[in-house]
C-alpha cells in the first residue's frame, strides 16, 4: 500500500512545484535542495482501495502518480470555481502560501 501512496505524493508535488528549468542548456535542478517535493508533515490523509477484478496485474504506484495532477486541479475548481490549466500550479494559484512553500534559491 506504501508504494501506492508515494505514488500519490509524488503526483502532488509535481501537479504544485514539478517544474525543471534549464540554463545554458544545464538542468538546474540537481537534487532535491532545489527540488520541491511533497514532505510527510505536509502529506494529506491518503486511502487506498484495491478493487478484485480478472485483469492481469500491472503497475503498483505509477498509476497513482498521472491521476493526481487532474484531480488536484479538479479539487481546486470545486472550492474556488478557478479552473487551472497549467503546471506546475503553484504558479498559477498565485497565493503567498504556496510561494512560501517553494524550496530557497542556492546557487
């Protein structure tokens, strides 16, 4: 179930601060100091439910991960009635909340 949940956790924090920028045609981001990531004080309540079915098996926590960038958005538009189209989020949502959450600039 742990897997499936990572999954989860990992699709939130690239649906709010997965962005990779490039300089000089270098990555800049070389770890995660300067790459945000979801932290587990900051992770909400995740439930998982596996359903029985005849299908063959497949992968555990990738699924997970491609679904939560949609639904995030989706949880969003049903609070606030802003439909967000772009990734990451945290640019768009333009609170000082989510700005604050962004990981320090280190050169």
């Amino acid at each position: 179930m742990r897997v499936r949940e990572s999954g989860v956790v990992y699709g939130i924090s690239g649906a709010l601060w997965g962005e990779v920028t490039l300089k000089n045609g270098r990555v800049e981001q070389s770890n995660f100091h300067n790459y945000r990531v979801l932290r587990m004080n900051e992770s909400p309540p995740i439930e998982v439910h596996l359903v029985r079915n005849s299908e063959a098996p497949g992968g555990i926590g990738e699924p997970g991960t491609a679904v939560t960038a949609p639904a995030l958005g989706n949880a969003i538009y049903a609070a606030t009635g802003k439909r967000l189209r772009k990734l990451p989020l945290q640019s768009t949502l333009g609170s000082s909340r989510a700005k604050a959450a962004a990981p320090p600039n280190k050169a």
